[in-house]
C-alpha cells in the first residue's frame, strides 16, 4: 500500500471504496506505527513535512492495523435503520459519532447531541433516501475492518 495524503475534506464515498480505514497523523509515535505496518519512514516524514504536519490530511491504513492505532479513525461502514433500509458511510473512532452518506452531503450524528439532530432530521432522511415516517435510529452497524458491530443510538 503506498503512503499517500488526502485532505480531510476530499475524504468521501470514493475513498472509502479504495480503504476500509483512513487517519489523521496526530503525534510522532504515529510515525512510529506506520512504520511498523509496513511504511517508509522517509517517506511518510517527506510527505507530512510537505503539508506542515498539517491535521488537515488522512491516510489509508492497512487491514492488518489493530483498531485504535491512531488517535483518530474513519473506518468503512454499513447501516440498516430502525425502518430496515440500508445505508452507507463511516463511523468515527470508537462509534460515538457515525457519519451517512446521503446523495446530496454526508450527514454526522453524534450520540452526545441527539438532540441536534431533530433540526435536520427531515431533510437528511430525504438525503438518504428515508421516507417522512420512517424511522432512522437505532442504526445497525457493521464495520467490515475487523468485523465489528453494534447498535448505534439503541435507546433513542
């Protein structure tokens, strides 16, 4: 796999098709791990000198990195609403916010601001393809990287 920087807000669908997981460089030990995983050294150091050691650029990583690793995980997912429709996007980290991915945008939900969620909720269950009654959360996760899943916002 070769090393390659993409900035975070070109992150979407297509390269979620080309990598399970991507993350953001956060601190030198993260050298360190992509080394281990396979990476040159030089090569990695080269390319995040040349964006600043910006937080603004992700990475593909391999499905063979231990989940956790970085700091910082999109990893590759699929979600079946409460109303049985399926739907695809990311999930963040360790599940605490979930990203969809909608026809117009990609839509974030985050388990500690449900709440916020009823300002849009209409015009993303449009984006998804939902109809008005149909029901959204609790979402059925299935990570391919790893084989994980859970139920996202269970008791909503």
């Amino acid at each position: 796999m070769k090393f390659e920087l993409i900035k975070y807000t070109e992150l979407n669908r297509k390269y979620f098709e080309e990598s399970l997981t991507w993350a953001q460089y956060y601190e030198p030990d993260d050298i360190d791990t992509l080394e281990e995983l396979g990476f040159d050294r030089k090569v990695v150091s080269s390319e995040l000198e040349n964006v600043g050691w910006s937080d603004e650029y992700w990475f593909a990583i391999p499905d063979k990195t231990k989940v956790g690793s970085f700091m910082f995980e999109h990893r590759k997912a699929n979600f079946i609403t409460k109303s049985g429709k399926n739907l695809s996007g990311y999930v963040v980290n360790s599940g605490h916010c979930v990203c969809l991915f909608g026809e117009e945008k990609e839509w974030d939900i985050n388990i500690n601001l449900l709440d916020l969620l009823e300002e849009e909720i209409s015009e993303l269950k449009n984006d998804v393809g939902l109809a008005e009654i149909e029901e959204l959360l609790p979402l059925k996760v299935s990570i391919p990287f790893k084989g994980i899943q859970f139920t996202f916002a269970e008791s909503s």
